[in-house]
C-alpha cells in the first residue's frame, strides 16, 4: 500500500514537470554606439548607472557599497573598477562587466565582488593603472600592490594576482620609463626607481615632498614629478632639473596631457600650468575662474569651472575655444576626501564631438555638443552623480 502510494505521488509529480515546456533564449541584445556610466553616490546609497548612447536611457542599475571613490575601465572596456572609499573597515573592490561583446551590447553586471586590502587607488581619471602589460592596483594602506591579467576579471574566471610588497603604507603611483620604474611615495616625500620593475631591487630615491602628480614623455624619455614646491625632472635615473612653480600658491597636483606640453593642475587653482617637456619651462595659463575637474582627449582641453562653465581650450598652447555653461548656478562648496566621491566628473566622445559632464547638485549629466559650443541636452539620473566613464565600441 505504502510502495503504490509512493508510486503514485512520483508519477504525478513527474506529470506536474513535463508540463512545464523548455522556454527558448531570446538573445539579450541592446542597440547601443556607445554606453556611459555614472556613479550615483549618496550617504548612504550607491549605485551605478548605464546609459545607452545616443539614445541616454538607462538600461541598468546596479548597486555598490555606499561611499564609492574611484569608477575606472579596463584597457579593452569590457570591465569597470569600482573602488570605495576608506571611511569603513570593508572596502569593497567591485568589478563589472560592461556587456561590451564582439558585435553587440548586453547587459552589464558585477562581475565579482574582492575583500583584498584597505586604501584602494586603482587608476588615474577614468583609466585603470597598468604596469609590465598587466592591470595594477595599489591596497596603500596594507603598502600591497596587486598585478593580474585582465581574464581574471571574468565572472567564470577565478581571480588569481601577484602580491608586490611596497616599502610601507603611503599614497603611490608609479611612471614606467625606459631607466625603469619609478614609485612614487607622498608621505615619505620621495620617488624610488626600481631598474627591474616593481618587486625588485631599488636603485635610488629623490626627495619629492608631497609628490602628487606625475608625467612621461617618450619623446625625450623624461619624468616629470609635481612635488609640493616645484617639479622634479628625472632623466635616465639622474636628476634632471627642478621647476618652480610660476604662480604663488598654486602647486600642480595632476596633469592632462596635450600636444608637444603636459597642463598642470589641481583642486581649487586659477590657473593651468603648461609644462614644455623640451625646453623645461612652467608656463601659467589663466582660467578666469576657479578650476574643478579636467580632462583632455589629446587634441583639446576640457575645464569645468566651479561657477558652472565648462571650457574647451585647444591642448598645444592651451588658448581658449569655446565656452558653454553647463549650470545655470555655481556648484555649491565641497571638499572631496578619501571617503567618497562627490565631485563632478567629464567623459569625451571626441569622435561625435560630446562631452558629458555630471553635475551632482541637480541629479543631472549634460550631454555638451562641442562643435556647436551648447548643451545637446540633460539626461536625467536622480540622485548625485559623480564619476563617468565612456564604453565605446
């Protein structure tokens, strides 16, 4: 009795599942030229948003660990870092794949989610560091640096990477050369050359107190540090020159590379400072207004000002071209820590001629036709949106 009821309740949930028919895969396809992403970051809130281009819908939302800090891509653009910021003893490293595929646009999602170290810095802008021809990110406050290939980051793909001991926790960056690779260390206020790239046996130090910036130029094979009173020239692992600041007051805290120069800048200057790689000269270029975020695509210069104007200035003398005012106020006050990002942020599409700037205050990125020196529209995201990046095909 009991061996045919058993029978019976098997033969009908067997007839329960057949019923249920194979459902066939529709493909998951987006029309897209070009997808952005941008950073909503609240108190206690983050997300990332993708937005197919031309059209600026929104297609995904994903959510981050609040605070995030720095939203960079992968050479291929088929994978974002997304560090947060180091307020919390859970500094998440998110990875998100793009969607980005051979021919089509699918749907992006976090590919993995890391628990390495403390005091992400990942990448410069919107670029991911890279060191030897692989990826490069620095856990600073554990003084590790991470090296791994870019097929790590695969969601089917376990992540495996190379632990480099650097000399103690400090805020890093690294220029490679053709000497080798030099390291820079801000708190210690010095930058070391390693010959045989990171890892390896040091071959010397130079003073650099505060060292925030950093450039390379192929052509003459020099190395350009800001430090906290002039630039340190290093050339074949020898001291170059050092170049004072022009301006009182204005250090340059990072630069944007232009055409035959290098254009110095930081938070809060009036002015940029054009730096000629041949003849070692430090030139201030005024502004007009107070500097906020910059960014260049090699051919032109793009500065937002704090009163809500962005400029775009040709990127060899940097002269003025154009200006559009991207928002109708001033960007209110604000002062970006290590716990989060809250400042505005640009992504070029030089290629149409856009520029995308967020403007966090209004829940809004302005989409700036260039050529025509306007705003082409506001797409609307809610919330603050901060970082930007641009996925092209």
């Amino acid at each position: 009795m009991f061996r045919s009821a058993l029978s019976a309740l098997f033969l009908t949930l067997v007839s329960l599942g057949l019923t249920h028919g194979a459902v066939p895969e529709a493909p998951e396809a987006y029309s897209s030229e070009a997808r952005l992403f941008a950073l909503d970051n609240r108190p206690q809130h983050a997300r990332l948003l993708a937005l197919d281009l031309p059209r600026g819908q929104v297609v995904a939302e994903l959510s981050l660990p609040p605070r995030g800090m720095s939203l960079v891509a992968t050479p291929s653009g088929r994978y974002l870092l997304v560090s947060r910021g180091r307020d919390t003893d859970r500094q998440w490293l998110t990875v998100v794949w793009t969607g980005k595929e051979e021919g089509r646009w699918s749907r992006p999602v976090i590919a993995k989610s890391l628990l390495l170290g403390r005091g992400w810095n990942i990448g410069h802008g919107s670029e991911a560091y890279t060191h030897g021809g692989r990826l490069l990110a620095f856990a600073e406050r554990d003084a590790v640096a991470f090296l791994f290939s870019e097929e790590g980051l695969a969601p089917e793909a376990a992540f495996q990477a190379e632990r480099v001991r650097l000399p103690n926790p400090d805020h890093y960056h690294v220029v490679e050369a053709p000497e080798g690779t030099y390291l820079t260390l801000l708190a210690r206020g010095q930058v070391a050359l390693y010959p045989k790239g990171l890892g390896g046996e040091e071959a010397g130090r130079f003073p650099c107190p505060v060292e925030h910036g950093e450039a390379f130029h192929p052509e003459t094979g020099r190395s350009f540090f800001a430090c906290a009173r002039d630039v340190l020239v290093l050339e074949g692992g020898k001291e170059r020159a050092r170049l004072a600041y022009p301006v009182a007051g204005e250090r340059i805290g990072a630069f944007l590379k232009g055409e035959g120069a290098f254009f110095g800048y930081s938070d809060g200057v009036k002015h940029l400072q054009r730096l000629d790689p041949t003849t070692l000269s430090l030139t201030p270029i005024p502004l007009g207004g107070v500097f906020i975020r910059g960014k260049s695509d090699g051919k032109r210069l793009y500065i937002l000002l704090t009163d809500g104007r962005l400029q775009v200035r040709e990127a060899r003398n940097g002269n003025l071209l154009k200006e559009v005012r991207v928002a109708a106020k001033p960007f209110p006050e604000m002062d970006e820590d290590t716990g989060g990002a809250i400042y505005p942020d640009m992504a070029l599409w030089p290629e149409r001629g856009l520029a995308y700037v967020s403007l966090p205050h209004l829940g809004l990125v302005a989409e700036v036709d260039v050529e025509r020196g306007r705003v082409a529209r506001y797409l609307r995201t809610g919330g603050s949106p901060t970082r930007l990046v641009l996925v092209r095909p």
